[in-house]
C-alpha cells in the first residue's frame, strides 16, 4: 500500500510539474491514439522586469507560450480531472482533437473542460506540424549517419523557402506519402501496406513477441545473412563488376526456401532476431525505395520520415538511411525531425487557431503571426528525441514548450544564397575536445553569473534561492548535453550561452547584468567627449581611420563573457579603455585585414552600413560610437543594431535609444546625423551573447533593403568568431573582434588579446531598392 501511494503521489507530482501555466491557459488541442495522446494549449506566461532599485516588478507583461505533451492514454483522466481544477476561464470555448481515439474521448475532452468539441483531418495537422516546426525550429531536421562513431546525428540549416516541395512519408499501421508545397497545398500522392503494422504483426507471428518495441531490439541485435540471399552469394567476387556491392540484398528470406536450411537455423539462440532484421530490412528498405521513385517523379527536394514506426528507432533510421541513399544514387537523403511526435498534435491546434480566428476576426491573437522559439528550459532533452524505452503505462511524459518571439523573425537578406549558411564556428556535436571545454567553461562561469544575478534583486527575499535553482537546472542540462550532445539538436557555444538565459528567465532573473550595465555606461559617458576629442585631433583621415577601428577593437575587450577581462574588471581601478587599448595585440594582428578595409573605405564611399554591436558601457560608446561617426563623416548612412532583449551585458535596442539624448549632448556630429536620421538605431530580435543571421528581425530586414545596405560590421567574439566568422555576404562586410579566451586563442593559433580584423568583398556591391 505505501508503495501504491507512493506511485500515485509521484503521479500527481508529475502531472502538476508537466502540466504548466493552466491558470493562463487559453485554447487546446487533442491528438489521441490507441496507446498515446498528445495535449497542446496555449498559456500566457507573466514576465517581469528587474528595477534599478535592485526589486522586482512582477506580472510587468506577459508572452505566450505553447505547451505540448504526450503521455500514456491509461493517465489521461487523471490529466484532464487536474486540467479541469486547475483551468481559468478559456478565451476560446472550443477545442480541436484528431486521431483515432477521438470519438471515444470527445464528451469526456467536452465535459472536463467546458469546450464545444471539433473534429479535424489528420492529414492536414500531420502537414501543419511538420511545417510549423521546421520554420520555427531551426535544428529541427537531422540525417542518421550509423558510421559517424563521433555523433550520428546531423542537423541541417534549411532555408524555409526551399524546401517546399517535399515528401512527408508517415509510417504508422501502413505507409501514407505526402506532397508538401505549403500549409494549404498538400496532397496524398500515395503509399503502401508493408508499414509498422506489417512489421508488428508479421513479427509477432514469426517470433511470438507481442510487443513493438521489444520487435525492434531484437531486431538490433540480429543478423539478416543468415536470412537474405546476397548479392556476393550470387556473383561471389564478381558482384563488383556489376557495380553492386557485395552485401547488397538480392532476395529477403531468399534462403528460407531450403527446407533444411530452415530446420537447422531454427536451432540456433539467434534466430528470432535474424528473422525480425531481415523482415524489417525488407520493410525499410520497400519504403525507402517507394519513396525515392515518388520523390524523383514530383521533383521533391528533400523526403521527411515520420510516425509511430521511425521514434528514433536507431535500426530503423539506419535502414531507411541506407535504402533512401542507394535507390537515389546519393542525391537525397533520409530526412527526420526531432519532435516528430508532436506533429499532429500541433497541426490540430494551429487549425484550431485558425478555426478561432475565421469565427471572431475581431479577437485574433497578433501572436500566431510571429516567429516562434524552441523553450529548451521548460522541455524534456529532445521530447524523447534520445533513444528510450517507449512511453509505458507509468506516467513517463514527454514535453515540448515553444515561445513566442513576439515579431516575426526572417533569413537575413544580404547572405549569400550560393553558399549554405552556418552560424556556428564549431558545432560541439562533432569535435568532442571543444565540447569538453566549453562545458567545463560554462559549469565554471555559472557561479559568477548567479552573483550577478543576485545583485541584481539583492531586496527581494527569495532571490538567493531562485539564484541557486538556476544553477542546479542549468548544471542539470549540461550533464545531459556533456552524455547526449545532440540533446537539442546542434550543441555550439550559442545554444549552451542561449540555453542559460532561459533558465535565468525561468527563476524570474530577467537582466542579471542591469546594474552592472548602468555602471559602465555611466562611466563610459564620462570618457566619451574626451575619446572624440582624441580622434578629432588627428588630421590625417586615414591615421583617423586606424585609430577608430583600433578603438572598435579596444572597447570589444570589456566582455563579462571571458574569464580572463572579469579578472581585469574585477581588480582595483577597474579595467580602463586606455588599458584596453594597450592590451590589444601589436600588428600585424592574428587576422589582420586592416589595410584591405583601409582601401576599400577610400575607393567605395558606402552608401549605408549596417553594425551587429556587443557590450554595453565602453564597447558600444567609446569603441563603435567614435568608428560610426567616422563612417557618418564619410557621408555613409548607420544603423546601429543591437539586441531585443538582454543577455549578460550586452546592450539592447531600449538601453541604447535611452543613451542617444547624453549622447547627443556631448557631439554635434552624432546628434545632426540622430535629427537626419543618418544614424537609427534598431533591435536584432535576438538576446543572445551570439547572432544567428537565420533569425533576424524582418522590419530590421526591410530596412536593410530599402536603404541599400552596402557593409555589413559584425563586432564582438560572440558575434564575429563563435560565430559567422566563415559567414559570406552580397555586400561588404568587416568582421572585429578580440580573443579573450585561451582555448580558443590556442585554436587559432594566437595568444589571449589576439586581434581580428577581417575583412571580405561581397559578390555583388548593394541590394536594389
């Protein structure tokens, strides 16, 4: 009996853990099947906002949130009677469910929630779902690659508008295949009977196994040679010249057909797992084959594998890897999403939104035209994305949580479409020495940055133990991402950077770095007449130019980011910016294209140029403040773009505005360039210590193109090294950053206060207006 309590109350706890934000829930969606069910609503999450008087404002705004869950269908009473307390009053009184289960369930979902109850297609949220998560979540796709002993998994950066059309192959009972050109257009193309039921129900009759996934371990482990007639079996050394490879399958089950064969093989302790290899190989490889010849005859760019039979089954990814690459010779690949299992669940919701939004036009939510955000802080490691066992009638839960980016974010417009774009310098999926350090880095830095975190609310009583929780959860998904790297998709340094401001937010820490911000812009203020006077004093243009970018550089090196300058900081007198500027590399710098960028400063005459800026306090204001006054002397229009919302102490868009009226105060040259609007300031639509040119802010991308941006500055080691620094532009672009860090010093073959400077062309000079 205590231990029945005990389940029941671990249950409850779970449940309560799982199911957030209830009490701001506003719409809900179904998708129930015969085993598993899937819940997806939308909850309106209070943000707050950190007072300079070291307090906090609670319930300052609010950002939406979508929640999606899949559990057992045996628990889906209890969630929907703790759904039923727990619920406010929904603002949409209707709700959505698809799938098989639906019919049994509807007055139950109608009763426990108070909903007028809608049916809708499957196919249609199957396509919806796929769609809505390859926009929104940018390592949503992967290839499997079982060779790779380093990491199996790919993720791939897709441009969302070449994608289309593609094939979405759905392997459940049989095999449905899908034409995708967009949310609207989609069509059944076709599919077959040889799926996961031919799998299940043929092994269960081969082997007497009646359990699907105990099927596909045996699988695993078995040996389809002693099964399937090969190639090599036939030609023996010949099979070469034929151009087919030796262990090349030339008949499944082809040497069952001896009856002696059968008897003795029957005998071996293997030969369950040899059948159900060989019959999933067939099954795998049918599909695959099926769906290249589809894929060939609508001219699909790419195929995407998905339903109850894929679940990140190694096997099964592996086969149909294999089948996919040899029936189209290497020219498309076996593709898979990471949240596959949601798909239908969020397609039903987003029709629900829609349905919502056609009745009452009037009380549209603005939201669901916005970008939105993978919540890695309030989601399982992958929605079970790592290989496990399947859900059972325990109450293991899967969740996946996306935010709202509150604008809709688009692919930058001055990136070069000929060549792939990748944000990240090194992907720590694949070089597991840059893994082990930057982890290590990270579990070393977050006792600094809950400090700072603290100090920022020192007058609120609970803050020491919100600050402690956030140092326990994100030491939590660092253990994972350090055992399962692919976790979340691509590990880099971004997401690890990004993945701690999310657990800050979580704990209500919203800009730990505020006051220290204030701090240094105060003090830079006070510096910035006389380092404008420094400049103007030399007559030399070009001597002015040098000068300017050697200050870009100098206030780059104050970065509470790198463990070596906080040392600096946070030593007596602080850290200057004529003691930044003296700690700078002597040239020629470790990447020094400084008399290139001097050239075609001369000889071009910029029409516009768009800055990525860093830090707050002496970076912004001493370093690039002096560097685009240049630029607006030189008659080039400046757009300043900083971030949307903070991140360790780098300046945003807000902080940045509420500086320009001192600023304007202490220069003519800046403030006539603010009255002409010669120099804007602009959001990025990010808040992170890195930039990701996938997710930019689409007005900023507007105005990028109605003003002809020609140069594009990226400044900072977040933002110009970790990463684009192999980023390539249609325009021009200069790249500035310092080393801070000795591992990534030692990597470029430098030392720390190594100096970048890099400068490249553009394919082609401006985007037309």
């Amino acid at each position: 009996m205590a231990e029945e309590s005990e389940t029941l109350e671990e249950t409850r706890a779970t449940i309560e853990n799982t199911l957030r934000n209830l009490q701001n829930a506003k719409q809900f969606a179904f998708d129930i099947g015969s085993s598993l069910v899937k819940i997806a609503y939308s909850s309106s999450v209070s943000k707050t906002k950190t007072n300079y008087d070291r307090t906090m404002r609670k319930h300052d705004s609010s950002v939406m949130r979508l929640h999606f869950i899949q559990f057992h269908i045996k628990k889906f009473r209890e969630c929907l009677d703790f759904i039923r307390k727990e619920c406010g009053p929904l603002r949409v009184k209707s709700a959505v469910c698809t799938g098989s289960g639906t019919t049994q369930y509807q007055d139950i979902i109608a009763n426990a929630i108070g909903v007028e109850f809608h049916k809708v297609n499957e196919m249609e949220c199957l396509v919806k779902g796929n769609n809505f998560l390859l926009n929104n979540i940018l390592d949503e796709a992967f290839t499997y690659d079982h060779h790779n002993d380093v990491c199996k998994y790919s993720f791939e950066t897709i441009n969302t508008k070449s994608q289309f059309p593609y094939l979405l192959v759905n392997i459940g009972t049989g095999v449905s295949i899908y034409k995708v050109e967009s949310d609207e257009c989609f069509e059944r193309v076709g599919g077959s009977s040889m799926g996961g039921g031919c799998f299940f129900g043929m092994g269960s009759l081969l082997t007497h196994t009646n359990d699907f996934d105990a099927l596909m371990r045996m699988a695993e482990e078995g040996d389809h040679r002693s099964m399937d007639i090969l190639v090599s079996d036939i030609y023996g050394g010949r099979a070469h010249k034929l151009g087919l490879p030796n262990d090349l399958i030339a008949g499944s089950f082809g040497k069952c057909a001896d009856a002696e064969y059968v008897e003795a093989i029957k005998k071996n302790s293997h030969y369950r797992s040899d059948v159900l290899r060989s019959l999933l190989l067939m099954i795998s490889n049918s599909i695959g084959q099926i769906a290249v010849l589809y894929a060939s005859t609508l001219n699909a760019n790419r195929i995407y594998f998905g339903g109850y039979f894929i679940r990140n089954h190694p096997i099964v990814m592996r086969t149909m890897t294999f089948a996919v690459n040899f029936w189209s010779q290497g020219e498309i690949q076996a593709q898979f999403l990471r949240h596959e299992s949601y798909t239908s669940a969020i397609g039903a919701f987003l029709k629900g939104v829609e349905m919502f939004s056609d009745s009452h036009p009037e009380e549209a939510d603005p939201c669901y035209m916005c970008s939105w955000k993978e919540h890695y802080a309030g989601s399982t490691a992958l929605g079970r994305f790592v290989p496990t066992a399947p859900l059972s009638s325990s109450f293991n839960v899967g969740v996946l949580e996306m935010e709202c980016c509150e604008m809709n974010l688009s692919m930058f417009p001055l990136l070069r479409s000929d060549i792939v774009y990748r944000p990240d310098t090194v992907s720590l999926n694949h070089d597991p020495e840059a893994r082990e350090y930057w982890i290590h880095c990270m579990e070393g830095s977050i006792e600094k940055t809950i400090v700072k975190a603290v100090e920022s609310q020192l007058n609120c009583a609970d803050v020491r133990q919100r600050a402690e929780n956030v140092k326990r959860k994100y030491l939590e998904h660092l253990k994972i991402l350090r055992e399962k790297p692919f976790a979340y998709g691509c590990c880099n340094v971004r997401n690890l950077l990004d993945l701690r401001e999310q657990i800050l937010n979580q704990f209500l820490f919203d800009d730990a770095f505020l006051n220290q911000k204030r701090f240094e812009n105060e003090r830079a203020m006070e510096e910035l007449s006389a380092v404008l006077k420094e400049v103007d004093a030399v007559s030399s243009e070009r001597d002015r130019q040098i000068l300017v970018v050697k200050g870009l550089l100098a206030g780059n090196v104050f970065d509470w980011g790198a463990k070596e300058v906080v040392k600096l900081m946070e030593d007596n007198g602080g850290l200057t910016f004529k003691m930044a500027t003296d700690v700078l590399q002597k040239r020629p710098w470790l990447v020094d294209d400084l008399d290139v960028w001097l050239e075609a400063y001369f000889s071009n005459g910029y029409r516009c140029a768009l800055i990525f800026v860093d830090n707050s306090g002496a970076d912004v204001l001493l370093g690039v403040l002096p560097f685009a006054r240049e630029l607006i002397r030189h008659h080039t229009k400046v757009i300043i773009a900083c971030n949307w919302s903070p991140a360790l102490n780098d300046i945003t868009a807000y902080e940045m505005e509420a500086l320009m009226d001192g600023i304007c105060e202490k220069d003519e040259t800046i403030k006539n360039a603010v009255l002409e609007r010669r120099l804007i300031v602009c959001n990025s639509g990010q808040g992170s210590p890195c930039l990701d040119f996938r997710r930019i802010n689409s007005s900023l991308c507007e105005l990028v193109v109605s003003e002809c941006v020609d140069l594009v500055v990226i400044e900072g080691m977040g933002r110009a090294i970790h990463t684009n620094f192999d980023a390539h532009f249609t325009c021009d672009s200069l790249k500035a950053a310092v080393i801070k860090t000795k591992w990534l010093a030692d990597r470029l073959g430098g030392s720390v206060f190594s100096v970048v400077c890099k400068f490249e062309h553009g394919s082609h000079r401006a985007v037309a207006s």
